[in-house]
C-alpha cells in the first residue's frame, strides 16, 4: 500500500496529523506533509481526512 497527500485537496485542518499514531505527519505550508521515514503505511490518515485528500493505494 501507497499513501499519498493530495496537495490540491488538502484544506489544513491537521485532523490527519492528529490521527497519526506515529506522528509522521507535519504541516509544511498549511498542507499536510507524510514523513515516510516514520510512516508504516497503517491507513488511519486517510480514514481521519473528511476532505479525501489523502489517497490509499493498494498495490
Ligand atoms: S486531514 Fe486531510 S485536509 Fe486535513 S490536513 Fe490532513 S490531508 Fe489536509
Ligand atoms: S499511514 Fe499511518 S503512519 Fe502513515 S502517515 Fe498515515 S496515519 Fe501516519
């Protein structure tokens, strides 16, 4: 699985960065920004964005 942030959608409401149980998310810009160092890939993200500015790919 891929995550991806939709920078066009992303309205900066940091519900993501919140929801992120490995703070691999910061805002750069008032747009959500994925540290993929820290990410596991575990989706919580996309389910916490009610805009669906963040994007799960399954491979
Ligand atoms: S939850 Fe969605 S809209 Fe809100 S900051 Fe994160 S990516 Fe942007
Ligand atoms: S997929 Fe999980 S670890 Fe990665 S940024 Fe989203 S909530 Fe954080």
């Amino acid at each position: 699985m891929s995550i991806y942030i939709i920078e066009e959608k992303c309205r900066g409401c940091r519900d993501c960065m919140k929801a992120c149980p490995f703070e691999a998310i910061k805002m750069t810009e008032g747009k959500a920004k994925i540290n993929y160092d820290k990410c596991t890939q575990c989706g919580v993200c996309e389910l916490a964005c009610k805009f669906e500015a963040i994007l799960a790919e399954k491979e």
